[in-house]
C-alpha cells in the first residue's frame, strides 16, 4: 500500500480509484482539469473530531469549519446537516454560510483589517458573533454601533499569545515576527487583552469568548509548541474570567493538518483534543463549550486535482510531463509557498517498470508554474492522467484565472 492511501484514494489493477471510481472514467466523463471531492471522506473527518470531543470532554465540541478553505456549496451543505458550526472571514463567507443554511448563531466572523462597510454588513445579522482582532477595531465598532440602536451584539476576543506555528513562515499567524521576519498582524496582545473585554462591555457589546489561530499546516513535531499555546491560552482565560468575565466559549482555532508529505508525522489530533478537554476541565472554567475551527484537516485529503498529460518534453536533459492545467488556476499552494508539497500520481499507471524523474509543468508562462518538481513515476504517455492529491483545501479556493484560464469544474461525490 502505498503511504499516501486512503479510503477515498486508492489503487486496483494499478489504476488510481477514488472513492471507488476509477480516476480516468471520471475525467473522461467531465473532462480535465477537474476537482474531485468526496463526501465520505470529509463526513469521515468530522466524525474523527466529534467523538474525540464525546470522548474526552465533558463540556460540548463544536467543529466550526474554516470555510476559507474550500467553499464549495456541497460541501457546505453537508457540514451543514451534520451540525457544524462556520469559521467566517468576510462579509460573502458570511453570506455563503447563510445561504447553505448555517443560522447566524453558528457562525463566528474574524477579520483583520475590518473596515465600516464589513461591520454595517456583520451588524445586520442578527445573532452572529465578531471576532475582535484589534483593539482599535473596537473604536470602529463603536461608531457604526449607532446605526443599530437596541440590537445585542456578541463579540468575542482573537488574542496573540506570542506563539504561533505553521509550515510556511506565510501560515504561522500569532507571535510578534514570522520566522522569516514579517510582522504578525493578528490578534491582540497578552497584556491588553482584559482592557479589551472590559471595554467593550462598556460599549454595550456582549464579550462571550477568547480565540486564538495560531498558524496551519501542524504535524506532529509541532505538538509540543501547539500545547504550550494552549496552555497560555487557558491562564489567560482565568485572568479574564478573575476580572469578571463569564466566557461561554475557547477557541482554539484550526492548524492540524493532514500529512502532505511522506517524510512528517501526523499531528496527533484525538490527543490534542482530549488535553484540551483536560486542561480546561483543570482550570475550573465556567466555559460551555470547546470550539476548533479545522480547515485543512476536513477537507485536504478529500480531494483531487486531475490533469490530462498532452506531451512529454525533452529540454537539456530535464523531462517535463505538460498537462493540461496551470497552477495558479488549480493548485497554486506550490507555486506561492516553497515548502507546500502535493503527491502526484500517474492515475493511469501508477507503478510500473519505466520510471523516470518528471517535472509537472503547467499551460502558464511563468516558470514557478510547476505541480511538483523531478517527481519519480511511470514514464507518462500522452493522453494519461495525473492526480494532484490533497487538493481539497487552499486550492479551488485560491486560484486565480491567471492568463485568463479557467478555473477547473468541481464534483462532489
Ligand atoms: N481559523 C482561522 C481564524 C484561520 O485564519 C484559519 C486559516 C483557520 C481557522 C483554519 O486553519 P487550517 O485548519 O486550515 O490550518 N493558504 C494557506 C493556509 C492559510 C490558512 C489561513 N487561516 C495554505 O494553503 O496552506
């Protein structure tokens, strides 16, 4: 079996199967590129994280999906019936979530950079909670409030413990600099946290709950650091609730994610939750409820990206397999961040004897415009399929019609 194996991708008669349809019939029948995404799959993903929380909380879980990373309808939908909650951070994200039939109560919006025109928009659904990046985002808050007299606004607190962790110094997001030297917007600092509550209290919205996001793409040699995190965000919640503060809910954002390449570990997520669960339980909070907010780990590897192979090209000894897609308008996460990896299968062999090292290049003029570089796999001929695999999230959802190609159909089955 091949590491990359899951229930919803496999391989019968050397032939890539996924989620038990042969991957070449389907990009027969709707043509290539072409998204494909699996329900069992990401129903399988909220099921792993829901009974963690029955097992190991005694207070409730809510799974609030990180909508950012794949907002496909269907999807939605589906998250929806089975009870999740949304991770919002945009007006339309707000509106979408409506629309597939989240109530407003479900949804917790956080922006950054939020402007009057974004708040007009939040204030006017009733029930929703807003996030608070910034204690100056509060001073606006309070000047647009007057346009709703009497409405009871729930507002909860995005803080930065100074901890943050990703596997792109582009998706670490709390801490003072990234480690490539960017300045982290996100979130309010440990030490004006309190004033923020305290503040808003006083200007008439109702502070509910702390959150935190403290970066994407964990594995499991992230683990230690994600707790430490916790942790400071459970000392933090007693601080707040000591100066007179009932939080109803923690936070804890999203981060953990799938395995992308062979070579990491997988963060340990059942683990995770149930010390969370501990911790909290320890802390004698008055909190009611536990909330993640996972993107990538519900929808990464329930999708795949298919790309039909026109030619093999021979150019100063390097092969390149060009198919028909560009990055940017299907996959762009390798093209933006150096270190995101995608596997790349030949869907139509995916072993045999005539191995060779390929670069998957893609239909755009620019050369970062390569699926993956100097992959190992069954020399591919022209007419066969590759799959990009953990397309599901950050892929449909950040492409771009770049040299004005179209973005890929998406299927959901
Ligand atoms: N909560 C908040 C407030 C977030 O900003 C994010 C992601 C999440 C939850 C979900 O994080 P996840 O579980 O998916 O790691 N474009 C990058 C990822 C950026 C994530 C931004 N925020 C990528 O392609 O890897």
């Amino acid at each position: 079996m091949n590491w990359w194996e899951t229930d919803f991708v496999s391989v019968r008669d050397n032939r890539l199967i996924i989620a038990g349809r042969d991957a070449t019939a389907l990009a027969e029948r709707y043509g290539t590129p072409l998204y494909v995404y699996g329900k069992d799959r990401i129903l399988d993903r909220y099921g792993r994280l829901d009974d963690a929380f029955t097992r190991y909380s005694a207070l409730p879980g809510r799974i609030s999906y990180a909508m950012k990373a794949n907002p496909h309808m269907g999807i939605l939908r589906l998250l929806q019936r089975r009870g999740a909650w949304i991770d919002a951070v945009s007006p339309c994200e707000v509106e979408t979530a409506l629309k597939a039939g989240f109530p407003a109560e479900r949804i917790l919006f956080t922006g950054t950079s939020v402007s009057r025109a974004d708040l007009r928009f939040l204030f006017g659904v009733e029930g929703l909670t807003i996030n608070i990046d910034a204690p100056e985002q509060l001073d606006l808050m309070s000047e647009v409030r007057n346009g709703f007299p009497g409405r009871a606004i729930r507002v909860s607190v995005r803080w930065n413990s100074g901890i943050g962790r990703g596997f792109n110094p582009k998706a670490i997001t709390a801490g003072k600099r990234s480690s490539d030297g960017t300045p982290i917007k996100f979130g309010v600092e440990p030490r004006k946290v309190v004033d923020v509550f305290a503040r808003a209290r006083k200007l008439g919205f109702q502070p509910v709950g702390l959150h935190q996001h403290i970066g994407s793409g964990w594995v499991r040699e992230d683990y230690g650091m994600v707790l430490t995190a916790v942790d400071r965000m459970i000392r933090k919640a007693r601080e707040i609730e000591k100066a007179g503060f009932r939080l109803e809910f923690l936070d804890f954002g999203g981060g953990f994610g799938p395995r992308y390449l062979k070579s990491r570990g997988l963060f340990p997520v059942e683990d995770y939750i149930a010390y969370i669960s501990r911790a909290v339980a320890k802390a004698g909070l008055s909190v009611k409820a536990l909330v993640i907010e996972p993107g990538k780990f519900m929808v990464s590897d329930a999708g795949v990206l298919l790309l039909g192979v026109e030619y093999v090209k021979e150019s100063y000894g390097n092969l390149f397999a060009c198919v028909d897609g560009g990055t940017f308008n299907t996959v762009p996460r390798p093209a933006i961040y150096v270190s995101a990896h995608h596997e790349i299968v030949n869907a139509s062999r995916v072993d045999g004897p005539h191995k060779a090292r390929l670069t998957v290049a893609g239909n755009l003029c620019e050369t970062g415009d390569v699926f993956g570089r100097e992959r190992l796999m069954p020399l591919p001929q022209s007419g066969d399929v590759l799959a990009v695999l953990l397309a599901g999230a950050y892929c449909r959802s950040m492409a771009s019609h770049y040299n004005l190609r179209p973005i890929p159909r998406e299927v959901l089955i």
